[in-house]
C-alpha cells in the first residue's frame, strides 16, 4: 500500500492505495466519488474522463500512485455549490444528454476543451488560428462516446457556453 494525497475538487485528501489502483478506482471506490463512470475500463470510451492539472484524461489508464500532490477535477467540482456551472446549463437547456452515462465525462472533457480553446492549443483540424467550431469540438470530443447519439446537442451545448450561434 502506498500513501497518496490529492486535491480533488479543491479540498485536500489523503489515501493508502495498492500500486496497481486506478484514479477511476480511487475515486470512485475510496473517496466515494461516483460521478465519473466506468465505461469500458479501457480508455476507449470517455466515461471516466477527469481533469488532472487542467489536462483531462480518462482515469481509468491512469495509477492513483502517480498522481500524488495533483489537482484533479470531477464532474462533481464542476458546479459552484448548488449552482451549476454555465456548460451544465448549457447540456440541460440543449438536452446534451439522453441517458446519462456518458455525461460527467462529455462534461469533464468540454470543459478541459474549452480551457484548450483559451490557451490557443491547436488539435489535429485547426486551419491556422485556433478558433472554435463545430470541427474543432468533434475532433476534440471525438474520445467520448455517447451511445445515445447526442453529439448534435452536445456540440450545441459547448457552441452557446463559447457564446458561437448554436
């Protein structure tokens, strides 16, 4: 067992985790934090995307032990108290979301995307100038799957919440 101690959602917290226990795992199953999902326990789903330092990242690959002393960012520090953060409004007044599985990583990695759009982080279908649209959000979405088939309010979502037409 290996200590390890986290800032999740801006409060200090601390754990013994075996070297082999995922973040996913350690959130979910020690820190009784479920919102992020275990989707396929693979990374190839996006359900269990979170923000670690401000790059998110799909929990599930990723060893607790190796994320000693980080910020990480859950769907749960996502909203400001009982207030939801204006890109959970957003999801809700487009219907970004069917059955919901998906939805706190669609959340975490629209965020991050975001941050990613403030920052001028070019992806691989930026034309010049890193702008916002709709391009940009599939390619850089394209990791979170959504059975339901809710990409088109999704896009939406994150279009209104950039202040773009939707």
């Amino acid at each position: 067992m290996y200590p390890v101690s986290l800032d999740v959602n801006g409060k200090t917290v601390s754990a013994e985790v075996d070297a082999r226990t995922s973040l996913l795992d350690l959130l979910r199953e020690t820190l009784g934090m479920p919102g992020s999902k275990k989707g396929c326990d693979h990374g190839q789903c996006g359900a269990c995307t979170v923000i670690v330092n401000g790059v998110r990242i799909n929990s599930c690959l990723s060893l607790a032990v190796s994320h000693d002393g980080d910020a990480v960012t859950t769907v749960e520090g996502l909203a400001d108290g009982e207030s939801l953060s204006p890109l959970q409004k957003a999801f809700v007044s487009h219907d970004a979301f069917q059955c919901g599985y998906c939805t706190p990583g669609q959340l975490c990695s629209a965020t991050a995307l975001l941050d990613e759009i403030k920052r001028g982080e070019p992806s691989v279908v930026t034309d010049g100038k890193v702008t916002l649209n709709e391009e940009e959000i599939r390619e850089r979405m394209s990791g979170n799957l959504c059975r339901c088939g809710a990409y088109n309010n999704i896009v939406d979502a994150i279009l209104s919440v950039a202040g773009e037409p939707a």
